[in-house]
C-alpha cells in the first residue's frame, strides 16, 4: 500500500511538472502587447483643398518612434458625403506633421459643427500589426463651422434663387460681354436682392454700379446684370499657379435678411467663352498647345 502511494505521489508531481513546462512554454510565446501610439489630429485646408472640397487632416506623432498610417476614416456628423482614404503615410516621431487629403462631403443648415474625429488605421515601424485608433479633432471647430455656414448660405440662395451666367460676345481687345441672370425658384417665397458678384484672380468684372445690383420678387421673377469681364493678371505665374480661375462669389439676401455668401455655376461654354478671351489678350497660347 505504501509502495503504491510513493507511485501514485510520483506520478502527481510528474504531471505537474508537465503542466507548469507547458504554461512556461506558452507564455515564453505570447504575443507582446499592441505599443501605445502618441498620435493627434487637427483639421486644415488649403487652396487646392478648397476646389476638391477635402479637408487636410494634419496628423501628429508625439511618440519616439516612427508611426506608419495606411487609411483615415473621417467622422464628421455635419456634413453628408465623407470619405475614407486609403494612403501610406509615414510620420516621423517628436510632434512633427504629414497631412493626408479626405473629401469631407456637404454640410446641413445647423449653429455650429457637432464633435467631430478621425479613426486612423496605424502601426509602429518595424511592427506588423495595425491598430485603429480615433483621435478627436479640436472642437469647438472653426474651420469646420466655416465650411458648414458656406454650405448652408449656398443651399438656402439655391433654394429660392437660381443663377447662371447669359450668352458671351467678343469684344476683342476689351474682353468679353456677358451677363448674370437671377431667377427666383417656384419654392421662394419672397424678395432676393443680389448684393455683390466679384471676379477673380485671373478675371476682373466691371458693371454699373447700383444698390442691389439686381432683385428678384414673385411679380418680376429674373432679373439681368450685364458686365464685361477682361484680364486681371497676364503673368504665367499666374496661369501656372491659379486654383480657382472659374470662381466668382456673390452675396445675395433674401427678405431683407442677411448677405450670403455663395458662388456662380460655370459650365463647359462659359469657360471655353473666358479662357479663349484671357489667352487671346494676355498673348498666351491656346491650353494644350
């Protein structure tokens, strides 16, 4: 009997053994923990954003090591139309900057721009797994207030206005006539006083000068201001360098409210109808040449 309990006792401490050289085993395996990444966001745009209608997510890296991010998610509850992008981006450590371009889509008619973030798929150089991590943008926002205000300025004019510019004629050395038609919409519901329309950095605009330049009401429901457009700037720099060469803003208010701000359609016609004039005047070739 006591023979048969040394064995058994033997055998107890045997397994045991095994199973502790297991646990040692398994742990000696275990993947190390995912490394804490310093990472930030900030929003910004530039002038080549503006066209695109992106926002410039400026990323940060406050960690001492090197930090690849292969996509950005952005989350922006006011505006509709967000998209992800995927880029390899590496940020170099000690707070320093690489922005990556995300559309930011269009934005409603609210006070202010809610919360906002963007979630970053990253990882550690030298490291092969990813994280996603959200990091909060700054709020409040100015930037994306700003935007939103545009956005909501634009759909409210287009609500009860619509405008276009008219037909185009040569005037040779002098530029090109032309015209901004104002046509109030079967939604509005009262007057529409056309303010302001500006020209650009390649185009200037001159018109008779009047207070409002034109209005629009429900017993004369279009209205016509006629311009001249001619060159503003004739430098190659300028040609080389413009980002919006078509813009041209207007303030308009409705019911004695308020100016806001939004800008004029431009097709295909009315493009080719300027830019044949600008290069004509200016002595540069024709764009493809």
């Amino acid at each position: 009997m006591i023979r048969a309990r040394h064995l058994l006792a033997g055998v107890a401490a045997a397994t045991l053994l095994t199973v502790l050289a297991a646990c040692d085993s398994g742990a000696g395996t275990a993947e190390p923990p995912l490394p804490e990444l310093k990472l930030r966001a900030t929003a910004e745009q530039w002038r080549q954003d503006e066209v695109a209608r992106q926002l410039g997510i400026a990323l940060y890296n406050d960690g001492a090591v090197p930090v690849w991010i292969s996509r950005v998610e952005p989350d922006l509850p006011s505006f509709e139309g967000e998209a992800a992008v995927d880029t390899p981006a590496l940020l170099p450590p000690n707070g320093l900057r690489v922005d990556v371009t995300v559309p930011y889509g269009t934005g409603g008619c609210a006070p202010a721009a809610e919360a906002s973030s963007v979630t970053v798929v990253a990882r550690a150089d030298g490291d092969t797994r990813t994280q996603r991590i959200r990091l909060a943008l700054p709020h409040p926002n100015e930037l994306l207030n700003r935007l939103l205000a545009d956005d909501c300025a634009a759909e409210t004019v287009r609500k009860s206005v619509t405008l276009r510019f008219g037909d185009w004629t040569d005037l040779g050395a002098e530029g090109v006539r032309g015209s901004l038609v104002v046509e109030r919409t079967a939604a509005a519901t009262g007057t529409a006083r056309l303010h302001t329309l500006d020209g650009n950095v390649m185009y200037r605009l001159t018109y008779p000068t009047a207070t409002p330049l034109a209005e629009v009401t429900a017993a004369a429901p279009v209205a016509t201001l006629p311009f001249t457009a001619s060159p503003s700037r004739c430098d190659m720099h300028a040609f080389a360098e413009v980002k919006k060469p078509y813009e041209f803003p207007v303030r308009i208010s409705l019911d004695g409210g308020k100016q806001l701000y939004t800008t004029v359609p431009v097709d295909d016609d009315d493009r080719k109808s300027l830019d044949t004039m600008l290069r004509r005047n200016c002595g540069v070739p024709p764009a493809g040449s």
